[in-house]
C-alpha cells in the first residue's frame, strides 16, 4: 500500500521551513506583481488555445452552411432573404416604418410593398424558413464534426503537455515491478532449459522430462532454477552469489531460509552458519545434517588432524584460525604463532600423537623448555627458544587467545571431518550446520571461522562441474573472524559448484572485518544482490550503486514576463542529468519485507515484497552440553635449574644470536621480544 503523500497537497507544493534563516531575501518584484502577471499570462496563453476549437467549429458551420444554401435555395429566394435581412436592420434602426420598397416576387413580378410588412409576405417567409432549416441543420452537422475533434484535440493537448515534461531514459540501468522482472526471467528460463534438454536428453521432449523424478533429472545435468524474493534466478547464476544487505529484523533471514528450503526439495546440500539458532530450529534433522559447536550437545568430536596431513593444509588452518587484522596487515606476532602451530602438529603426527589433548598438552600449556625440545630442529626452533623467553611466550599467548576454543571441543563421540562430509554426498540434502550464541561468540569466534573455512576449500579440491553442489549461508558475515576462504570462493567456487549467500547489516561493520578493499572485493564479486532497508547512509549510498544510474533527458520550464505583452514567454528547455534510480534515503525508509532485487546478466532491477513465512520449529536451536569444561592438561615433569625463572621464561637477550637461526628479517631497532601491544 502506497504510503501518504509528505511531499504536495493536491496542487499545493509543500513549503520548506528554514528555522535558521536570518531575513527574507530581496527580489525584484513585489508578489502582486509576479502574481498578476503570471495569471495575465497563463490566461492568454490559455485562451489562444481554448479558442482553435471554437475557430474550427465555426469554420466548419461556414462551410456546411454554403454548401446547404446553395444546394437548397433558388436566386429569387435569396433575393426575398436578403430584403427581410434589410428590413429587420430598418426597423432595428427604428426608420420611417411606411417606406415603399419594390419587392420581387418568384414570378418575376415586381410589387411594391411597405418595408415593415416585407417578413409577413408569405413568399419572403417560406424563403427564410428554408434558410433557417438550413442554418439547423448545419450547426448540428458541424456540432457532429467540431466536439469529437474538440474533445481530441484537448485530450491530446494535455497529453502532450504532460509527455513533454515527463523524464525520458536515454541510457543505463532500468527499474521494474517483481511481476514484470519475474516474467522475462521465467521466458529466458524456458528458454535456456528447452536448449539444454535438447542437448542432454536429445531423445525426450520438454513433458517427458519434467515428468522424470528429481534425482534422475539431477543427474543428467538438468538444471532447477532457485528463486529469490519470488523472482526465479536467471539460468543458472545462483553460482554467481548473492549478497542480502539490510538492517535488523528487514527480512534476510526469511529470505535465507525459504532459499534453505528449496535447497531441501532440490536435494542440494548447505553449510549454513547460524548465529541465532533460527535456521537448526526450522531445518535440523539428526538423520542427515551435522551441528559443529563446541558448546552444543549434538557436537560430534572434531579434530584438527581429521582435515589435515601436511605443511599446506595446517597453513590454511593456521591461517583462519590466527587471523591478521581486517586492514590486510600481518603482523609479526601472528605469522610466528602460525608456524608454531604449523610445526606443533606435523610434530604431533610423527609422534603418533595426533590429538586435541596432546596439542593442548604439549603446545598450549607444556613448559616453554618442553615445547622448544619438541620443535628442536625445526623452523619454530627460534621462536621457542629460552633465550628469547619473553617472545616465546608472547607468541605463544598469541596462539593460546585465539585457539582456545580448541580446548572445549567434545571428546568421546562419534567423529567427524568437515573434509569427508564435504566430499562424500551419500546423504543428499544434508545441512552443516556451524552455529554459537552471542555469549559465546568470542570464545568460539576463531573455531567457527576455522570450520567455515574448512568447508569452502574443501570444495574447491572437487572435480570441476556446472551444477550446483553446496550453498555457503553466512547470515552476519562479519561476526566471524576475516576469512580468506570467503574472498577465494567468491571468485573460484562458482566452477565448483558453490553458491556463497551473504548476509550484512552494513558497510562499516564488513569493513572493520575486511578492510575497505576486502569489503568492496566480496560485495563486488557476490553479483545477485537483495537490498532492504538500511540503517546508516554510507550503506545505502552503496545500495543506491548497486541499483544503478541511469542518464535521464527532462525539461525545464520557466516564465518570463514585463510590462509589454511582447515580454511575456514560457520557456521549455531540455537537459540531461545521471542520476541513481533508487535514493539513499529512499533504502533507508523502506519498510521491513519490502526491498529492491539486483540480478546479474543484464536484468533490470526491480522493487520487491517478501513474504513472511512462520517455519515450525523441528529441532531445540540450542541445547548446552553437560560438564562444559576445558581438557585437563598434564604439565610434563621438569627437572630444571630453580635458577631458570619460571620453567625458562628467562629475560631474553638484546637482537643477538637468536635471530641467527633463520630470523634476521625481524632484526631492528625496536625490541622485537616485547608482547605485542
């Protein structure tokens, strides 16, 4: 329903106060003056209008008149026409009444007659009598000609008044109803799925196939489009990725989930990452989807070593686990904590010690002289050494801040590997769940963008394909740490088979994650975007962009008016302006469920409405596991010197010989052993 009109009243423009005025402005004429002129204008202008259907009209009565009289009256009736004509101007003018005039009759013959009694001769009034049928009857004739063309000519006189002011699109982007976006997808669609019918299935026509089961149709390679906001996505670009940008409580979660629920029916499988428990409660099924939360009861055991065996793909855990900050820097003080987790664990698995309990007990907690023996030999071996004590233990501080959710991961249950689950689809439509609560966000922020991560590089090991493998639904993106996966997959999972789903509140929390150029990276790669109402002006300016501008051609009218009537003019002039299709304050008023649907390949956008839709919940969002407790630890004895202060958190040396070991471009000026700041 259209909102109240804030802007006019009828014909009345709304007035603009400025409370901060100081004084009126001077003008060059009094209001009387500009008034009057203008209405002395406008009404001229006006009436030389008006008056050409009545010029017509009379032309038209003129010409059907002649035609009559000369078709139906003989010379002599036009002569006793005329002598009544003259003598009603002689008694009009009030002359002698007795005045003898000579009066022709049809005969020829010519009498004389008093000029008052010239209409009663009955040869004079059954000439003027036929005139006067003629006179009627033309200005009926010309009445049925002159008003319908009248009536046109004003109809299209206004139309064309308004068509000249109305703005002209010259160029760019385009902005529709859903309805008319829907009906031009839905024809491509067809389109597109008649020619790969009959590329795939040659033998079988359009019935024959939509009559197939799922399952076989999937497996042909015929593909089922999605459809977001009730728009179908045109052929094949869900793989393109969708960015949903709005404020709280706007609508991406319903939008989320009815996308969740057409990925149940199509029987693809999803990663979903849940911070609320809104997605678990409406879709969780223990038969076939996984919930990965440290904190949850259903939490399977999950270890590092389960998706990992060497350098490479402990790096890229290491690196989502031990994020750099979201301006790209990487500091020192995080690299060095990589790669002592790096080296900690292919130590761990040559050991045979693959385990939680064992990273946590010979890395995490272990005495710092324990930890450099273990990694003796190593390119961790620096770092752990007792003669930078100081550092080590910063960067081990490092380490253990940001992996200590690793210490509360379930042990005992059934296992599991984000790796294998990825890679083995022998449970279709089955959903990996990530999620956390708030309160528990900050300890499990690094474990949550850690699995995510996981996730999406794992799918990029698969063989190429077209089809659409797995949905990526990252609802608050920006709650997790910055993860490099997301900026990869965002450019390389489409030809993979991964569809990403982005959900924003703003600009500015995106770009406290990933820096202004990563924010810009993911919403320029995620190409399909639903844009609801926002909350801050810098969002919806990009919002705006994202619309599109177009370049409009409008008309300027103007007056000009002066003494003489030789001054006065309307003026029409054309100009031409870009401008966006969608103001920024327009996003930022939008009622909730009611947004804007940008597609990829040369769509117009269009205005949409969602439609809310209660899904019953299935499942507890949220069920808190018993005895949550972190793995208990056992320090290894040691049988150091009590001189060696706290197990060798010694004193470290100036820049010396422990940079010799491998470390010399960390040399400088500054202490390179203090904490980080």
């Amino acid at each position: 329903m259209a909102g109240p009109d804030t802007w006019s009243d009828r014909a009345r423009p709304g007035k603009l106060q400025h409370h901060s005025a100081r004084g009126t402005m001077p003008r060059n004429a009094g209001d009387f003056t500009r008034g009057s002129q203008l209405i002395t204008h406008e009404f001229l202008m006006w009436f030389a209008s008006a008056r050409l259907p009545f010029m017509v009209w009379f032309s038209t009565f003129l010409l059907v008149l002649s035609v009559a009289l000369a078709l139906r009256l003989h010379e002599h009736e036009v002569q006793m026409i005329l002598m009544r004509i003259y003598a009603a101007g002689w008694g009009f003018m009030e002359f002698n009444p007795g005045k003898v005039i000579n009066l022709t009759l049809p005969s020829g013959e010519v009498i004389p007659a008093p000029i008052s009694m010239v209409a009663s001769h009955p040869d004079v009034a059954i000439a003027w009598n036929r005139m006067m049928r003629a006179v009627w009857g033309s200005l009926f004739i010309s009445l049925f000609l002159a008003v319908p063309l009248a009536i046109w000519f004003v109809d299209f006189s206004k139309r064309r008044g308004k068509s000249i002011l109305e703005e002209r699109h010259q160029r760019g982007a385009m902005l529709v109803d859903g309805v008319e976006l829907a009906a031009v997808i839905n024809a491509h669609n067809r389109a597109a799925l008649d020619q790969e019918i009959a590329e795939r299935l040659p033998d079988m026509s359009f019935d024959e196939v939509m009559a197939m089961p799922l399952a076989p149709r999937k497996a042909a390679g015929i593909h089922h489009a999605y459809s977001l906001a009730g728009v179908a996505f045109p052929w094949r670009t869900e793989q393109s990725h969708t960015m949903m940008i709005g404020s709280t409580g706007t609508g991406k979660t319903t939008q989320m989930r009815a996308l969740i629920a057409q990925m149940r029916v199509r029987r693809d499988r999803a990663v979903v990452f849940d911070l609320t428990g809104a997605y678990v409660e409406a879709f969780y099924n223990p038969q076939t989807d996984v919930i990965l939360n440290p904190m949850d009861e259903r939490c399977p055991s999950w270890s590092v070593f389960g998706e990992a065996k060497n350098h490479a793909d402990f790096t890229g855990i290491a690196a989502a686990l031990l994020p750099a900050d979201g301006g790209g820097a990487e500091p020192f003080w995080m690299l060095a904590a990589r790669t002592l987790f790096v080296e900690t664990c292919i130590k761990l698995i040559k050991d045979g010690q693959a385990t939680n309990q064992a990273l946590a007990s010979r890395l995490m907690m272990a005495d710092l002289k324990e930890v450099h023996k273990m990694l003796e030999n190593t390119v961790a071996d620096p770092l752990t050494a007792p003669e930078a004590a100081k550092m080590a233990e910063s960067i081990r501080a490092v380490f253990n801040t940001n992996a200590q959710a690793l210490r509360f991961l379930p042990e005992g249950k059934e296992p599991f590997s984000i790796q294998a689950w990825i890679c083995n689809d022998d449970k279709p439509g089955s959903i990996l769940f990530i999620t956390s609560s708030h309160n528990e966000l900050v300890l499990n922020r690094a474990l949550l963008s850690l699995w995510m991560n996981l996730a999406v590089h794992t799918l990029m090991r698969l063989p190429r394909t077209r089809s659409l493998r797995t949905w990526f639904f990252f609802d608050e993106v920006h709650a997790l740490h910055r993860l490099p996966a997301i900026e990869d997959g965002l450019q390389t999972a489409r030809g993979f088979g991964g569809a990403f789903v982005l959900g924003i509140h703003s600009f500015a929390k995106l770009s406290e994650t990933y820096g202004k150029e990563g924010a810009q990276n993911l919403s320029s790669l995620a190409r399909t975007k639903l844009i609801l109402a926002a909350a801050d002006r810098d969002t919806a300016e990009h919002c705006s962009d994202y619309i599109g501008h177009r370049e409009v051609r409008m008309m300027d009218e103007a007056y000009s008016y002066g003494y003489s009537n030789i001054r006065d003019a309307a003026t029409i002039t054309p100009r031409s302006e870009v401008q966006p299709l969608v103001l920024p304050d327009d996003i930022m008023k939008l009622p909730s469920l009611r947004g804007f649907l940008v597609f990829p390949e040369g769509f117009d956008a269009a205005r949409i409405k969602l439609t809310y839709k209660d899904y019953p919940a299935v499942a507890e969002g949220y069920i808190l596991r018993e005895n949550v407790e972190p793995i208990e630890f056992a320090k290894p004895a040691s049988d150091d010197d009590a001189d060696e202060e706290g197990g060798g958190r010694e004193p470290a040396r100036a820049c010396g010989s422990w940079m010799l070991k491998g470390w010399m471009f960390f040399c400088g000026n500054r202490d390179q052993t203090a904490p980080p700041e």
